[in-house]
C-alpha cells in the first residue's frame, strides 16, 4: 500500500496487483486497492491459463479494471476470459510472456479481440539477458490493438518502448525496490511524457556489464543471489579493496612458490589470480609478487595458504584475501599447475569463474551463470536498499518481512 501510494504520487496512473501478491492475498488484495485508489486503473495480474471466465469474474468482482489472461491459454480460454469481461464491464489484457511466437500469438490475439496485448519478458527471463522492446518493435508493425510492455523496464528502456508503440509501460521492481519510489516513479513518468529527451546509452559488452554490476553489489548479495552458496571458507581480506575479475587458477604445493609467480605473467589485466597451497605455514606469495601484479594491472589475488611481507603487501594496496600470514618462505620449483580446476576456501574454482572480494570476503561466480547470478545479485541490492529506507522510517525488520507470517511450518 505504501508503495502503491508514493508511486501515485510519482505519476502511475494505473496500479497492477503482481501475481506474487495475489498468490499471497488473495483477490482481498484487489479490493484493498481498489478501496484505496478509486480514481486510478487497477491491473489484477492474474497470468489465467485456464477457468478464463471465473477468473476474470473474480478480479471483476474484486474491483479490477482489467485482467491478465495468458496469452499462451488455449483460445477456449481466452475467448471465455473476454466473454466475462464483457459480462462484468472489465477489459482482457493478454500477456505474451513465454510465448513461443509472441509475434504470430499477437496476431491471433489481436483477431481473438483482447482490448490489450502486453508485450512481456518475465522476471527470470530478464535475469538470462532478454529484453521486451525489440519484440515490442517488430509486434507493433503487425498489430493496431494498444500495446502494454512490461519486463525490466527503467527510465532509458520505457522511452524506447513509448518510441517503439507502446501505450502502458508496466514497471515492477525499477519502482518498487527503489529505496525512494516517488522519484523513481517520476523518472519513468517523465520518459513516458517525453520519451524523445530521453538519452538512450548503448550497453556495453556482457563482459563489463558484469563487471559493472559485480563492483556494484556486494558478496553478500551474490551469496544470497546463489541462494546463500559460493561463499569461500575461511579466506579474510589481508589488504582490503573490492575485488573483481575472472580467475586465474593455481594449484601449487608446500614450500614452493615457482607456479604462483609464474601465473601472474600469463594473467591479464583485471583478471584474479586464485591459488590452492595446502601449506599454510610456508607463504607462497609476498611484496615482490605483489608489486608485480600491480605492473600487470592484476585486480586481486586469493590464496588458501600464506602470505608474507605484511607491511610491504599492506603499503602497495593490492587486494589480498588469505587463509594465513607467516615470514617464511619456499623456493621456486616448478611443482603444480596454471590454469586447471582447483579448490580454494573450499570452492571449486575454474578458470574464467568470477572472483568477488569485499570486507565480508571472497564469492566464486561459475563462469556459465555469471550474467544471471550478477543480475540477480542486482536485485537482491535493490531489494535491500528498500529494505533500509523501510528500517529508517522506523519499521523493524521482522515486521516489514512479516517473518511470523512466513515462518516455514
Ligand atoms: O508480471 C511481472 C512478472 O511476471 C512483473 O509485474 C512485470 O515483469 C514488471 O516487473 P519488472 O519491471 O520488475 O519486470
């Protein structure tokens, strides 16, 4: 409710139900806001993929101005849906998420007589890359029905969006997880006005924008984005910094430090270097390696193992994650191996994983899940930021997660 408010207050101008809170209250939450608001649209995303017409009957009944309808349903489905919304003065949106041909499907929804085709990418799906507006572009050359796009839209993509067709621009989590909705509400309500001031920046390469998001969120927000694992055991930061980069792995042995050294010439600038030492008594990194991975422009290292040289790893301010510091060490023998799959802090670690340091300490990103598991992380930071602006205005944490409520049983 209270964001429902201060979105308001930031120019929506329809308000939709999400299908979480549905499935958590019920059409009671439908009727709360229609209480509420009862000048603005109200959206009940109800994602129907079967009973159309009770479930269009119900959110009418509820108060809803217009109901959600899979656009996937069977046409038994959807033509029920609209029988009922004609029959309860509502209008049929359908929505196009996980469509197989949404192009195709939008064309026949269109015949079918839906008042509003909803161009969507759903939530995971934003997470493995996919964006709604290039299908919003090639469905509003075939289609002359008002089109709605929703999945992951900020004040840049809403702009393209309006340019490329589109009448409602649904916004879940760019509002509802801002730490401050109202501005953020306006932010989009002023693209959707003006959508031509708005300047539209091209992304980069998945490679920076991972590394752009990971320097962003912290290790804890990746730890919970991996669903609390990925977290290195007993590795603390020695020279403290945030860390990221794909690893470069090493596997060296007790008392020599040949391999650790040799890994920093074959690394590239921004990369990590992640060593396994069994032996936490003989250090197998200091000053000197340190100094020349700065050269190299090296963004960190990690060793399960020892370091030495404290205050000189200390003044040159590379970021240093360990399990150990000792004054001794090795001698440069050549055991061990660059580049191969190793444990470290109790990880497996390959090449190319990416490697996040911060105070809490060091996570291990699998390569193949880096873009999701750095959007996901993203939105665990969002979440958490509206979180702190709830705390600061006094709510305590177990009210506002309701953890009674949902404690498992
Ligand atoms: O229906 C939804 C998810 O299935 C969301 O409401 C919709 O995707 C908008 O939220 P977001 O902007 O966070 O994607």
């Amino acid at each position: 409710m209270e964001i429902a408010k201060e979105a308001v207050a930031g120019g929506a101008d329809w308000i939709e139900i999400g299908t979480p809170l549905i499935k958590s209250e019920g059409m009671n939450a439908i009727r709360t806001m229609r209480k509420a608001f009862p000048d603005r649209t109200i959206l009940a995303d109800m994602k129907t993929v079967d009973t159309g017409a009770m479930e269009v009957e119900m959110a009418a009944k509820a108060g809803a101005d217009v109901a959600i309808v899979l656009g996937s349903a069977d046409d038994s489905t959807i033509l029920d849906a609209l029988r009922s919304a004609h029959k309860y003065g509502v209008r049929l949106m359908a929505d196009l998420i996980s469509a197989p041909d949404p192009v195709k499907r939008a064309v026949e929804l269109e015949a079918l007589g839906v008042d509003y085709i909803n161009v969507h990418v759903g939530i995971d799906q934003q997470m493995i890359g996919k964006d709604p507006v290039s299908i919003l572009m090639e469905i509003s050359e075939k289609v002359g029905v008002q089109l709605a796009v929703a999945g992951g839209l900020d004040s840049e993509s809403a702009a393209q969006a309006v340019r490329a067709g589109a009448r409602i621009v649904i916004v879940g989590g760019n509002i509802t997880r801002s730490d401050n909705v109202t501005e953020a509400a306006k932010k989009i309500r002023k693209s959707v006005d003006s959508p031509e001031s708005v300047d539209i920046r091209g992304r980069g390469t998945v490679d920076q924008e991972i590394r752009e998001i990971f320097k962003e969120v912290s290790t804890s927000n990746i730890s919970d984005a991996m669903h609390r694992k990925g977290a290195m055991k007993g590795i603390h930061p020695l020279v403290r910094g945030k860390m990221v980069g794909p690893a470069v792995t090493v596997q060296c042995f007790p008392g020599d430090w040949a391999k650790t050294v040799e890994a920093i010439d074959l690394a590239k600038p921004g990369d990590v270097i992640v060593i396994y030492n069994e032996s936490k008594d003989i250090a197998c990194w200091g000053g000197l390696a340190t100094l020349s991975s700065l050269n190299k422009g090296i963004a960190g290292v990690v060793i399960e193992g020892a370091v030495r040289d404290i205050d000189e790893v200390e003044n040159l301010g590379l970021p240093i994650y360990t399990s150990n510091t000792v004054p001794n060490a090795g001698d440069p023998k050549g055991f061990g191996e660059i580049n191969a799959e190793i444990t470290c802090g109790s990880q497996a670690v390959k090449p190319g994983d990416y490697i996040i340091g911060d105070e809490s300490g060091v996570v291990v990103v699998p390569k193949e899940r880096a873009y999701e598991l750095a959007r996901r992380a993203k939105e665990v930071n969002k979440e958490e930021k509206r979180l702190f602006d709830e705390i600061r205005r006094g709510g305590t944490l177990s009210e506002i997660l309701k953890l009674k409520k949902w404690e498992k049983i």
